[in-house]
C-alpha cells in the first residue's frame, strides 16, 4: 500500500468517524434536553458535520499566525496541500469533500 493511499485512507475513516460520534453525543443530549426523534436530529447533525469536514483546516487566522514560523523555516503556507517530497499526493481538499463530505450528507438526508 503506497504512501498517499494510507494517508488518504486514514483521513477519511478518522474525519467520517469523528463527526459521526460527535453527531451521536449531539443528538443524544439533544433528545435528553427535548423529547423528539434521534434519528432525525442525528442526521441533522451528520450533515452538519459533513459540512464542518469539508472546511480547510488552515484560515486565515491561523495562516497569519504562522507567517513567521514560514518565514524561519523557508516553507510556503500552502506546503501542506502540496505534493510530498516522495512523490505521492496526499488527499487534496477536493478529495476530503469527495469521500468525506458526500458521504455524511448523504447520511443525513437518507436520516433526516
């Protein structure tokens, strides 16, 4: 199994799998509070996540803050969502709406 395949791998299983717990407890202490169906506020809640999943993890906030650390280390800002040193492509941002996003609002939909 190459390099770029096991990282896109364990990208989607651990952002599929995050956010379908983090929808679980949400919706769970959502019907706690108020009498309703979980099933319906889960899916809520998955495409809610599906959504948050397909944001880039580096704002501009967080891009600002590391101009100078990119400054020292002589590294661009986009340098993470390039091609690796080895040749294989990591998941691109595309990628993670492909596999990621998709999938949970699909989820929620069929849910809700």
């Amino acid at each position: 199994m190459n390099v770029g395949f096991r990282e896109a791998l364990t990208t989607v299983v651990t952002r599929i799998g995050a956010s379908v717990v983090v929808a679980a407890l949400g919706a769970a202490g959502w019907t706690a509070l108020a009498d309703g169906s979980f099933t319906q506020r889960f899916g809520w809640l998955v495409g809610l996540a599906g959504i948050a999943a397909a944001l880039p993890p580096s704002g501009p906030v967080t891009r600002a803050r590391m101009m100078d650390v990119y400054r020292y280390t002589g590294r661009a800002p986009d340098a993470p969502y390039r091609d690796r040193d080895d040749g294989q492509p990591g998941l691109t941002r595309f990628g993670v709406f492909l596999f990621v996003t998709v999938p949970l609002l699909v989820v929620a939909l069929w849910l809700g």
